[in-house]
C-alpha cells in the first residue's frame, strides 16, 4: 500500500494512478478515498493523474487519537502533493473535503495549484453564530456527535439510507449497494477521529480562506442538500472567492459525486479543460 508519514507520525494512505495533468481528491466525512471509485475511473480513461488520499484517522490512515483538525488536514494534503511533487493541480474536495481544499490552498500557497471545485462543502461556516445566522445550531452537531460515540455502526447505515443521498424523498430510488458502501467506509475509519471530526467541519470559518485564493474555483452544489443546505454554502463562498463560478443542480441531493456522477464528472470536465 502506498503511504506518507507526516511530521507527527501519522500514516497517510494515498492512491496514484495514470500520468498526466494531476486531479486530487478529497473525501467528505466519515468516508476514504474510495467514495472518489467514479471520478477517479472517468479522469483516468481522460488521460489525467488522479490521486486520493485516505484522511488522518479514516480508512486505511493511522487512526491516531489527535490531529482531526483542518491545520491538520491541510497540512497532510500537502505533505502529500510535496511528497508526489504535484505541479499544475487540480483539487476536487466533497463535504469536508471541499473545506480542506480551500483552507489547503489559503495555507499553503498556489504554487502547486492551477484550478479546484468543490462539491457540498462546507465553507464558508456550517454552525449558526450571530455572524452567521443562517447556520446550522450547535445541538445539531452535538446529535451527530453523541451517535458516533454511542452508536455509529446504526448511525452509519441511517445518514446515507436517508438525507446522505436523497434516498429519503418521496419517489427515491434507495440503493442498498450505495448505502453500505457508504457504511463499509465509515466503519474503517475511527470513532475519534469521526467524533473530533464533526467539530471541524461545522465549526472552522473558512471565509478568510475563501478570501485569500486566486485560483478559478468551480463551486458545485444541489438545492436539496440535507446535510450542507445550500443557501447558507455553495452562494456564499462563490461570492467571497476572487475567481469563483457557482453551478447549482436542481434537486440533486449532498452525495451528488456518487448518484449523480455522469453529470458531475462531465461540468468537472468542461472546467478542468476550460
């Protein structure tokens, strides 16, 4: 298996495959590099590099009990693209990985970078604060968190039979295969680092970062998000990025990358070549 060993210790595993321009993807919570199997089989018979990496204490990374923080993601991701010596990148983040793209990108510089999009992420900020009114409560996260700690392997088969995917509305087409995929990735990673996890991706302000990038950013996301809600995410951090394009997708649900790859991958192809 290939892997990199970050300055504190922590074994980060990573795909490589194919030559050409480099694609980078990172995961959304609590899943692997493998919730990325359809972008990275498309972008490879395109003739790109794709690369995807396990995050700190999920799939086949260390699950290490510290360090499920967005420095610290950032911080891995490009020790990583150090490590394969990225240049002219493109990075793609889902969710969680969307915000550790962007506070990637603020943090360390452009100079490995050409392009990013990102899909149902979570900047700029998830959690409701009085400047940010529009969020999500605190007791929501609170919630997220008691299940993982109590009763995750249920939890993980709930979330992406129900609003992960859609699969709770009227007239969906739930796909078992979908759902425990889903939870197969989820169970691999640890509990901790879940736990820890769901702080980081509501809690972390990304508007500065937003702020600080140059770089075209193609902003994706569904107006029938149940995780991420739309008005309070993908509008806004297309507003506060210099070179941001905002495309929304009418009723496509927040695991979009999956049941609605066909159309993903081909808008993420038209902005890579454009």
């Amino acid at each position: 298996m290939s892997s990199i060993k970050t300055k504190d210790g922590v074994e980060i595993f990573y795909k490589d495959w194919g030559a050409g321009q480099p694609i980078v993807f990172s995961h959304g919570w609590p899943l692997s590099s493998d919730d990325w199997d359809a972008q990275m089989m498309f972008f490879l018979g395109k003739g790109f590099r794709v690369i995807a990496h396990d995050r700190r204490g999920h799939g086949r990374s260390s699950q290490v009990a510290d360090g499920h923080d967005m420095d610290h993601y950032a911080d891995d991701l490009a020790a990583l693209t150090a490590h394969l010596d990225l240049k002219n990148a493109v990075h793609v983040g889902h969710s969680t990985g969307g915000g550790e793209v962007v506070h990637y990108i603020a943090r360390h510089g452009e100079s490995r970078v050409a392009k990013a999009a990102i899909i149902a992420a979570v900047p700029p900020l998830m959690v409701k604060t009085e400047a940010n009114p529009g969020g999500l409560p605190k007791e929501v996260f609170d919630g997220l968190q008691a299940q993982v700690a109590t009763n995750r392997s249920q939890f993980y088969y709930d979330l992406p039979a129900g609003p992960f995917y859609g699969f709770n509305r009227p007239g969906a087409k739930k796909s078992e295969a979908i759902v425990w995929n889903w939870w197969r990735q989820g169970m691999m990673g640890g509990a901790k680092a879940h736990y820890d996890g769901i702080v980081a991706f509501s809690q972390t302000d990304f508007t500065e970062d937003l702020k600080k990038i140059n770089v075209p950013v193609l902003v994706m996301h569904g107006d029938d998000d149940q995780i991420v809600p739309y008005a309070d995410s993908g509008p806004l951090s297309a507003k506060l990025l210099k070179n941001g394009t905002l495309k929304t997708y009418k009723g496509f649900p927040h695991g979009m990358p999956t049941t609605e790859h066909e159309t993903i991958n081909a808008d993420l192809l038209a902005f890579i070549k454009g």
